[in-house]
C-alpha cells in the first residue's frame, strides 16, 4: 500500500511549470521507507510562445484590414519569415502594396496567387508564392549586406534593375511598413524571437 505524502502545493497554474518532485512513504509490514520520484510538467518554449502571439498580431491586421484574406497567407509569412530571418512587416507592407494580401490583381486564388506581385510565376500554394519570394530577395536584392530596410530606400537588385516600375514604388512601402509598425508590436515580437534564437 502506498501512501502519498508530499500533496501538491498548487494547481497548475501555467504550463510553463519546471520539473516537480514528489516524496511519498512506502509503508510495507511497519517498515516506512521514503522514495522521491519526478514527474514531468508540460512546459512551454516562450519562443513559441513568442510565435503564436506574434502570429495573432499579424492575424489581426491583416483581418482588420483585408477580411477575405486566405487564411494560409498569414501563417505562411510569420513561419517563413522567421524561418529565414526576413523582416515579416516589410513582407506585409509589400503585399499590401502589391495585392492587398491576395485578395486583388494577380494575387487571387482565381489568378496566379502571386502576392508580391511576380507577375512571370504562378503558385499552387500562397505557402509556395512566399517561399519563392523570399528566395528572389536572397539571391537578387539582399545581397552585399543590404537589408529591408535599404530596400525600402532604393528597390534594385546588385546590378541596379527595380522590382517595379513605379518611380514611388519605396515611398509607398515605407509608408505602409510605418503604418503596420504604428498599429502592431510585430517587429517587437520578432525581434524578441530572434534573441531567444540566438540564445
């Protein structure tokens, strides 16, 4: 028979609770000896956690904004972006620009669901058309230590072509990546996630 004496001090609380330690006393023919064992708590990564509340940022400006958006488009730019380390609000500010997160001009399901605007590319997914987005960054804009945030000031690829023909192309993302940055804590969050990263 075995009698438990150490009773949980609290309920859980929080998932994010550490390993426990339980003392109970085997009592057998009036010989009490005291084991301990572990139990295993679920616990919470807080880069996860970090994710999830920065995919609930995104989700909500994006639905605020634009309610017919697929839902796979959101999920697609946060996992990608911070899968990549690209920055998800300059991605949001060029879609939105571009085709208003799938839901206008060539970025419809019923069209080539090209969000970014490649108008020579069809995707089957929008997963796919945020996946080869991001490699066209990488391989054509994003090199010799440029960043999104030189984009956002002259949109030329190494060998000086632009992404698009409009002269105001970059006045009209800054000023769109502003106002998600105004209106969200999404480069907050990803900049939090991206510290735990490196950790």
């Amino acid at each position: 028979m075995y009698v438990f004496v150490c009773a949980w001090l609290s309920t859980l609380l929080s998932l994010a609770m550490p390993l426990k330690t339980m003392t109970y006393e085997k009592i057998e023919d009036n010989d009490i000896q005291t084991d301990s064992i572990t139990v295993e708590t679920p616990s919470v990564n807080p880069r996860d956690s970090i994710k999830n509340e920065l995919l609930l940022e995104v989700e909500n400006y994006i639905y605020s904004n634009f309610p017919k958006t697929n839902e796979e488009i959101p999920t697609a730019i946060v996992e990608n972006g911070l899968e990549q380390d690209i920055d998800i609000m300059f991605m949001m500010a060029q879609t939105q620009r571009e085709t208003s997160f799938g839901t206008a001009g060539i970025g419809r399901e019923t069209s080539k669901r090209s969000l970014f605007g490649v108008v020579s590319r069809r995707y089957g997914t929008y997963n796919a058309a945020v996946v080869d987005y991001i490699s066209i960054l990488k391989k054509w804009y994003l090199t010799r230590g440029r960043t999104e945030q030189h984009l956002m000031q002259r949109y030329i690829t190494s060998g000086g072509g632009r992404y698009a023909k409009d002269p105001y192309y970059e006045s009209k993302i800054r000023e769109t990546y502003a106002y998600i940055k105004r209106k969200t804590n999404i480069r907050k969050l990803q900049l939090e996630y991206k510290k735990y990263e490196e950790n």
